[in-house]
C-alpha cells in the first residue's frame, strides 16, 4: 500500500503485509492510497473489493517498481500484465 496524496504526511511511503490461508487477516485499502498484490505460492486466489463499480476508463496506477516508493518486495515478480508495465514514473512536487 502506497500513500499517494500529496498532502498526506505519509506521502510516497509504503506499507506491506502478508496474508495467507494461516492468518486468515484482510486489508483495507483507503481511498487515495495504490496498492498492489505479489503471490508467493503457485495456485493462489485473491479476492479483491471495491467500494464503487469498476469503470475501467477511470483506472489509474503507479509502477510496480518506480522509484518514488522504493518498495522492497519478498520476491522478483514472474509475471506482470502489460497494463502494469506501461505506468509512468511517478510525478510528484
């Protein structure tokens, strides 16, 4: 989870949590903050919730890897969706 609003004081600072079938812990996402999702086993499911419908148009992103967070991940991802790949760096200030 990455804080992006400007005018937070957690701006561009990340948060990272494992959750699996033995924590059985979930997370909320607020608004204003990115989010993204690594998995560590083969075969794994991901239920997702949003608080509105999805409107694919109004879709926005940052970069798995830009280097405006920093974020350390557990592991290299193997795959990652094209849409994924083509976010632009970061812009902020």
């Amino acid at each position: 989870v990455v804080d992006v609003r400007p005018a937070s004081p957690t701006f561009r600072q990340w948060f990272g949590i494992r959750l699996d079938s033995e924590n059985r812990d979930s997370l909320y996402i607020a608004p204003g903050l990115a989010h993204g999702f690594i998995t560590l086993e083969p075969d794994s499911e991901l239920l997702y919730m949003m608080g509105a419908a999805h409107t694919p148009s109004a879709a926005r992103g940052v970069r798995w890897n830009d280097k405006a967070f920093n974020i350390i991940w557990p592991l290299q991802p193997e795959v990652i969706s094209e849409r994924d790949t083509q976010y632009p760096d970061f812009v902020y200030g």
